[in-house]
C-alpha cells in the first residue's frame, strides 16, 4: 500500500489563505513534472478539504467584500465561527457536537490517513506544530517523535532556501485532547497543524511583528522579520512550500510510515497487558441508563468498540448482565483511556494553553470504573453491533391514581417536562416507598386526576422514546 495524507484548511473561517493554497496545490499535484512532485504522486494518496466550515468561509469572503466596498464605514464583527456555533469549533475534539466534527471522524475511519495536516493562520511566518509539552500522557509516544520528525524536516528545508521565520517546538502546549486534529492523534495516526501568518483577507501591505516572536531562541533560530511586507501570496507560497515537503518525505518514506501505523495500532491492542489498564466498564445497575448510553454512544462515534455482559460478573468487579465493558485490546485504546482516565496536570509545568482536565464519566454523573486486572477480558461478553439505546415502559397494570417517575438526574426528564408542557406534574419534597422501591425526593409525580383523558397514551409515547420508567400506582403517594 501507500500513505494517505490528508490536508484540511479553513476550519477558522477569519483565517483565508488555506482554501486558496489547497486549490493551487491540487492543481499542481495532478498536473506538475518534476520528479519532486512526481514522487509524491506515486507513492501517496492526497485528500485535500480546501473548507471545513463553509458557511462560516461563505460570511467571511462576503465581509471582506462589503469592506471592500465601504471603506470609510465601520465594519460588521463575525461573532460566530460558522454558521451553527458560537464557540471555537476546533474545541469540539471530545464531545463531537458538531457536524463538522462528525464528518471529520466517519470521513477518517473511511480511510485511516496515516497523516492528518490542518491549516491555520497567526503567529509569522509559519510555525509547524509540535508543541512544547507536557504532551498527553494517553499518546503512544512514537507520534509525538513523528511530530518532531516531520516539524524539523520542514524548518530545515525551508530554512535552506532562505525562507525566514519558519520554525516549531513552541506556541502550545500538546496536552488537550480536544481539537480537531486528534482525529488523528488518537487513533494511530499524526495530527498536525500549521499556524501561517494571516490578514483575513487578500490585500498587501506592511505588517509590523511584535518583538517577542523576532526573537532568536533555540527554537526559533531564524526568527520573522521585525518588518515585512506581506501579502496573500505570501501566504499562500510559506504553507504551499512547507506541505509539499511534508508530502514530500512521506512519500518518499512510505514503509516508515505504515510501518509506525501498524505498530502503533498493534501497541494499542497490547496496552491492556503491557501499559493497563484493562479495561473500563459501566454497570448496568448505574442509576442513569440513558446518559450511560450516551457515553457509550459518544465512545463509538469515536471509534471506540464496546462490549456488554452476557452473564453476571462477581470478579475482579461485580457487574451484572448487560453491563458495558471498554476493552484496551482494541485499536483505539488510547483514545477511550484519553476519554475516561483522570489527569493530571503538573502545577509547576508550562502554563497551559487550553483545557487540562475532561473526565466523560463524571461529566454526565456516570460512574465508570477502572479495572486494572486482566481476568475481566475473559469475562463473558459480546460486542456491541450497534448503538446503546434505552426503551422506556410504564410499568405497572391495571387503573391508576398516579404515575411516578424516579428523579435520577437524566436529561431526559427535563426533555420531558417540555414535550408534555400542558400536563400537570408536581415534584416529591421528600423521598418515599412506592411499588416496592425507594423513591428520592425530586421525583415527578403526575395525577391522574386533573389532567388530559389520554395521559396514559401521552406518557407511554414520550417515556418510549425518552427511555424513561414510569410507575403506575393505584393510590396516591402520601408526600409532600
């Protein structure tokens, strides 16, 4: 086989040059002769994104043109990335609630590239990602010797053409799992990213570089220029020429790099008896089913496989049937360790750059637990086809007085209290028995009494597809 490589650009959409260049670098791609380009043309697969967001490209190109046509008035300011969210789409990396996300993991589990290259603009001239730590303790650590490999290859090829300011090791910190790009980084591939010298725009003109970033340091050993004229051109020729050397090299390195592939993937299906733990696991007894689903659910859009009990479970943790287990002899492994372990991050390292801590389970009030002994992988268990869903039910027959819906802090409850907004409903002030069950205080109680005559139909309907239990009873609880 060879290596796919895959560039993406404009997930930013303030940020103008990538589409532009990645266009031009198809073209050239298909249709140049040199030998330069002829190597990554047989031994490389490109796939090129030239727009992650486009609606939020579409507003940008059409503010750059109501600037350009009022010059003298004070310009509208694009609040959102895009269309459909108001935060930094490229902080989406976990919980996967963008589209854009979403398409970016199903598109790479398509194809597994060996590389995925994203295109940014900021700091001059172009800097080249590898981060200066700490690094993520869930990574297998020969991606992030890949970083550095790819990095200073490119910051020294481009330095030999007398290329100023071109550089890597600094800007962030290479900790959070959260942007786009560890749709890479965590699934065996290399994640990287190239910050280039931006304008949010096409126009030429002289640009001042604060003295931090000239500065000469170790890292940056052939610091930007304090002045420069710079254009989109400009842009457009820094990153064009540094991907093309990256494509360069892996072309001419392909068994390198599905070498590293493989054996990145096979480290993490050894992880479970070689690094631990060995599994991650959520009963079926946990008191919110339908944010466990959830999780679970979230787990696989990631890629992660997962397995249910087939049979109760007393060692090494007690789990009873159709209880959820995350094994770490899957190729993902890190990714769902990533997800679900606690971290840790050093008071006295670098300041960080972005987010340091981000456990799912506790996030949706999910307990999941760790198990470090080994005996759980051979626990009965089937994988999982498809995904975790919860049906709902009235339990209980017969004519009722009441029904009873255990507050256990699913979102689902507050869903419900919505959908069915013209019913009246009341909450238990304090805990209670009811059918034979402790019920806590918070609990929806819904009177039959006073409310519309197909409530029982309403509330079977809105429970089975909400996943939630209610209880019939024929009396009235005695509660506040």
């Amino acid at each position: 086989g060879v290596p796919l490589y895959w560039a993406t650009g404009a997930m930013h959409s303030g940020e103008t040059g990538a589409p532009e260049m990645l266009m031009e670098l198809a073209y050239r791609l298909a249709v140049e002769d040199s030998p330069f380009i002829q190597q990554i043309r047989k031994n490389l697969i490109v796939m090129i994104t030239p727009v992650l967001e486009v609606d939020g490209r579409e507003k940008q190109v059409d503010l750059y043109r109501w600037r350009k046509a009022n010059p003298n008035r004070v310009p509208p300011s694009l609040i959102y990335w895009g269309r459909y969210v108001a935060h930094d789409n490229n902080r989406d990396g976990m919980a996967l609630s963008l589209a854009l996300r979403r398409h970016m993991m199903r598109t790479f589990l398509e194809y597994h590239p060996q590389v995925l290259h994203d295109l940014h603009e900021s700091v001059p001239f172009l800097y080249i990602s590898t981060g200066l730590g700490p690094y993520n303790a869930w990574l297998d650590p020969i991606v992030i010797n890949e970083w550095q490999r790819l990095a200073y290859n490119e910051v020294e090829q481009m330095t030999r053409r007398g290329v100023p300011g071109v550089w890597t090791h600094g800007f962030y910190d290479g900790w959070a799992a959260n942007y786009m790009f560890y749709v890479a980084n965590g699934h065996n591939s290399i994640g990287r990213f190239y910050e280039t010298f931006g304008g949010r725009g096409a126009d030429t003109g002289e640009r001042t570089v604060p003295p931090a970033q000239t500065t000469r340091t170790w890292f940056r050993p052939n610091p930007p220029l304090a002045k420069v004229k710079w254009s989109h051109r400009n842009n457009v020729n820094i990153q064009q020429s540094a991907l093309l050397f990256g494509m360069n090299y892996v072309a001419s390195n392909p068994e390198r790099f599905l070498d590293s592939f493989y054996w990145k993937s096979r480290r993490s299906v050894e992880k479970a008896a070689k690094e631990g733990p060995a599994a991650w696991v959520i009963s079926a007894r946990d008191p919110r089913p339908i944010e466990c689903a959830g999780l679970v659910n979230l787990l696989q859009s990631q890629g992660v496989e997962i397995h249910k009990t087939t049979a109760d479970i007393e060692k090494p943790v007690q789990l009873p049937a159709g209880s959820y287990v995350i094994r770490m002899d899957q190729p993902y492994s890190r990714m769902a360790d990533m997800l679900l372990d606690t971290q840790y991050y050093n008071s006295t390292d670098t300041r960080p750059y972005d987010d340091t801590g981000w456990s799912l389970g506790p996030l949706r009030n999910v307990k999941t637990t760790r198990v470090t002994d080994a005996a759980i992988l051979k626990a009965p268990m089937t994988p999982m086809s498809g995904p975790a869903k919860v049906t709902g039910r009235i339990a209980g027959d017969g004519a009722a007085a009441t029904y009873v819906i255990h507050h256990n802090t699913e979102n689902a409850l507050a869903v419900l209290r919505f959908r069915l907004k013209d019913v009246k409903m009341l909450a238990a002030e304090a805990a209670f028995k009811a059918a034979g069950s402790d019920v806590p205080a918070g609990s929806f109680l819904i009177p039959v009494e006073g409310n519309p005559p197909d409530l029982r139909a309403r509330l079977e309907k809105a429970a089975t597809e909400l996943g939630l239990t209610v209880h019939a009873l024929a009396e009235t609880p005695k509660v506040a």
